[in-house]
C-alpha cells in the first residue's frame, strides 16, 4: 500500500488509491 512512504509518495498515493484518507 502507500502506507510504506507516505512521507514521499503521499501525492502518488492519492492518484493511485483515489481516497488514500478513507
């Protein structure tokens, strides 16, 4: 998940998840 760097990729993760916060 991006829970691994969310520090780094926090924008990646949103696009790739669409909700990283839900």
């Amino acid at each position: 998940r991006c829970y691994q760097d969310w520090e780094l990729r926090l924008r990646r993760c949103i696009a790739a998840e669409g909700n990283y916060f839900e």
